[in-house]
C-alpha cells in the first residue's frame, strides 16, 4: 500500500511539472505579423456542415493570406452544406465544391474524404480544417511562419474549444488536461522517438511534398484516430511534425450535448494512452481513487496537498489551452466522471468491435 500512495504522489508531481513546463516553453502558436505569397489548399471534409459551413467560408476568404483556394469535400450530406458551398463558388472562385463518392471498404469517411481533397489540391501547402471552427484572418500566415522556421512536414494546432453548455464544461476539459499533464508538446517537434506524439484533425498543415509522397490519410485509412496516427507515421518516416495550441487564431465548438461528446470522445481517448486500453483504465483509476491508499499511508495532510496538486494541474492547463480556470476546478470531478463514462463507452465499443459516429460505423 505504501509505494502505491507513492506512486500516486510522484506521479501527481509529475503531471504538475508537466503541466508547468508546457505552460512556460512557449507552446501556444505565436503572432508574428509576417505576411507569406506561397500558396495554400483550405481543405474542409463536410457531412452535414450547414450550420456552419457559411461562416467558416466567410471567414477563410477574408483570410489576410489571399493566395489560397478552399476545396470543401461534401461527403454525402443529407442538409444544405452544397449548396452553400455552390452559392459560395458563385462569389469567389477560390471556393470549390467536391461531389462525395461511395465509400470504400476500409475507409473511415473522414480519411476518404480528406484522401479525395488531397489529389484535388495545388497549394505549396495543405491545411486540413474541420467543418465546425472558427478561424481570424492571421491564422494562415501564423502557421506559414512556423512551419517556415522549424521546416515543418507537419503542423498541428489544437484550437481553443468553445464550451456554452454544462454538457461540454464537464467532457471538452478532460481532454486537453490529459495531454498537457503528460506530453510536453516541445518533444514532438524535439524527439525523433514516434511514441512522443499528439495532433489534432481539426487544424493540420502539411507541405504538399511530403503529403504527395506519403498519402498520409492513405496509411490511415481504417483509423478513426487518424491525426495521431499521421503524427507516429511521419515522424517514423524520420520527417519534422510540430504540434502547438491556439492562441486565439483558431477555436471549435467540437460538441453541443454531453451524447456527442461522449460519443465523439469515446473515438479517440485511448489514443492520449499509445491505445492501450490497460494504461488508459489504470490512469483514470489513479487519477480519480489514487487519494484512498495516500489517505490510508500517509492521512488528511498528505491527501490536501495531493488534492492542491490536482487543483493545479486544472488551473494551470486550463490557461494554457484558453479555458476558464474557475469554471473548470469547480467542475473537474465531473470531468473525471464523465471521463470514465466515456472509457467506458471506450471500451465496450472496442468489445464489440466497432463505434458508431455521424450514421456510420467505425
């Protein structure tokens, strides 16, 4: 019982200098007011993106980086996400709509999708944006710089998620405090080692070079997980991926009901753990009952400042992924509920062998 109470204490320590280290080595994606003439394929899998494909095409046209063109690949929507994108094309001819096809076997939609954007575009750089964020006319050239200054195959943004609901306050959370309690993002882009990896599907920017000869969402085909996956594969491949958080250039609202969210999140929380679903059962044990053997070992003063360290990891990655300090300590043990619910969902979609998001299996 006493070296479990210690590992729990030194692993808590971790997490928080963890946590302190990504918050102080300049993790988030700078602003440098550099202006760039390369020019950039917007890439946009759509399914049903009507609600927000309008202002996501306002937004990127308007874009200080002009030299672009936006491809939006509708993937066999039931609502009216052509034809605002064909109402666009009539305006800016920069705007481009692709007609969806069947999809094959051994193909998550999403992966297809971005396949099929990938072959149409010309742009010296791709950028992959999901259908549901908001963009500020920076955001382009931000990434070209920084992709100019490491040499970058790849770039990956987490945005800042937008939570307007007592559902996402209790999911949304959880995920950025996972990765910025045990990854320091500077490795990805520091450490040739793959397991050192993390990405976000939301935002990607890659050099047509190396997409082209790689055909990054080919190699993932069947992945539903495919972001991370692209991350391990490319840098396996021995090129430079770099992954940082918004600084307010981009921001989702990935889910609106706690049904999606954990829906949604139940795809992918195995993969903040190498998708190993032992380790991701252990840490959610460790991180929501770890107090019980420290209270037993070591009592009520070890357990407050055990209670003090966990306070600080949610106060201290809440600020560096732009979310609420307050609102997210206060609902953190709900977070952690919610969170296991979710492994939960997790694990009993991996016992029958498939989940089930936007109507299709996966």
């Amino acid at each position: 019982m006493m070296y479990l109470a210690l590992f729990v204490i030194g692993f808590a320590c971790l997490r928080l200098l963890i946590s302190l280290w990504n918050t102080l080595s300049a993790t988030t994606l700078p602003h440098r007011n550099q202006k760039h003439s390369q020019m950039v394929s917007v890439l946009i899998p759509a399914r049903n993106e009507e609600k927000n494909l309008a202002r996501l095409l306002k937004e990127l046209t308007n874009s200080y980086h002009q030299n672009l063109e936006v491809y939006v690949y509708d993937d066999d929507s039931r609502d009216g996400t052509a034809q605002i994108v064909n109402d666009y094309a009539r305006k800016d001819p920069r705007v481009k709509l692709i007609h969806g096809k069947d999809l094959p076997r051994g193909w998550t939609g999403k992966n297809y999708a971005c396949y099929e954007l990938g072959k149409n575009a010309c742009g010296n750089c791709l950028l992959f944006l999901d259908a549901d964020v908001t963009t500020q006319p920076e955001l382009i050239d931000d990434l070209l710089t920084l992709q100019k200054q490491y040499e970058l195959s790849l770039l990956s943004v987490f945005p800042v998620q937008i939570m307007d609901t007592p559902d996402e306050r209790i999911t949304v959370p959880f995920m950025n405090r996972t990765l910025l309690s045990l990854l320091p993002l500077t490795l990805i882009r520091r450490s040739p080692n793959p397991a050192l990896a993390a990405a976000n599907g939301q935002c990607m920017l890659f050099t047509k070079e190396s997409y082209d000869k790689n055909q990054w969402h080919k190699r993932v085909a069947n992945n539903p997980v495919e972001d991370i996956n692209i991350m391990r594969r490319l840098k396996q491949e021995g090129e430079k991926g770099h992954t940082t958080l918004s600084n307010g250039q981009i921001s989702c609202r990935m889910y609106h009901n706690l049904h999606d969210a954990i829906k949604g999140f139940a795809k992918n929380i195995h993969a903040y753990f190498g998708n190993n679903y032992l380790i991701m059962s252990l840490y959610l044990l460790i991180t929501s009952f770890g107090f019980i053997p420290v209270w037993l070992v070591y009592g009520f003063p070890t357990v407050l400042g055990l209670i003090l360290a966990e306070s600080a990891i949610v106060l201290i990655t809440s600020v560096s992924s732009g979310q609420h300090p307050v609102k997210n300590l206060l609902t953190a043990p709900l977070q952690q509920i919610t969170a296991m619910y979710t492994a939960g969902y997790a694990l009993m979609n991996k016992a029958r062998g498939y989940g089930v998001w936007k109507g299709r299996r996966i």
